[in-house]
C-alpha cells in the first residue's frame, strides 16, 4: 500500500480540517462580539453554558447565526419601542401645549378642541400599537 492510504496520512489532514473549521466560526464570533451589547445580552438572557460557549468560540456557527439572529430582533424590538416612546411623550406634549393654550383663552375656540380631539385620538393609535 502507498504511504498516502495510511493512517499516518490521514491524521493530519483530520487535524487540518479541524483546525480550518475552528477558523471558519471567526468571522461569525468577531461580529457576535462587536455587536454591542451581545455578550451581555446573552449573560442576562441565557444559560452561562452558552455564555461560556459563545466566548470560548466553541459554539457552532449554526447556533452562533441563531443566536446573533435572535439579538437582532430584540434590538430591533426594542429602537422600535423606544421610537414609539419618544412619539408618545410628543404627542402628550402637543396635548398639554394645545389644552394650556385653550384654557388661556377667554373664548373656546372649537379648532383648538378639534386639535385635542385629534391629537389624543392620535396617541391612542400610537399606545395601542405598542
């Protein structure tokens, strides 16, 4: 038998594929950690094993991918929940703006109520989407 069907010549080309698979997660596990917030994301929403597996580049890109998937969502959750805040607060503001204007006023204006009206039908809408 030729020395390239040994088993001496197949050992290092197991090491090697090893080696490149190892290398393979990289790319993935530098994204996962320039994430911001992914580390601790995990240590709060996960189990320390996934942590540690994640950490140690041990985990497989599969669930590595998944991981970084589900992180994406919850970011994208929570801008979204934030932005809804920010248009909250907003509208609550043009609310009070526009009610101090009309109680300053001696005359009701019904433009000024219509404006109310609108507005808190508005942050409704807003509320009830969140």
């Amino acid at each position: 038998m030729s020395k390239s069907g040994t088993l001496k010549s197949i050992q290092p080309v197991t090491r090697i594929y090893g080696i490149s698979e190892r290398k393979k997660l990289n790319p993935i596990l530098v994204e996962a950690k320039t994430k911001q917030g992914f580390l601790e994301w995990i240590k709060k929403t996960r189990r320390p094993c996934v942590y540690k597996r994640i950490e140690s580049g041990e985990m497989s890109r599969k669930n590595l991918l998944k991981y970084l998937n589900q992180y994406e969502e919850y970011r994208t959750a929570l801008e979204e929940k934030e932005s809804l805040t920010k248009e909250i607060f907003r509208l609550e503001k043009a609310i009070s703006a526009v009610k101090n204007r009309l109680s300053k006023s001696k005359v009701k204006n019904s433009d000024l109520e219509q404006k109310i009206k609108d507005l808190e039908n508005k942050l409704e809408q807003v509320e009830g989407s969140d």
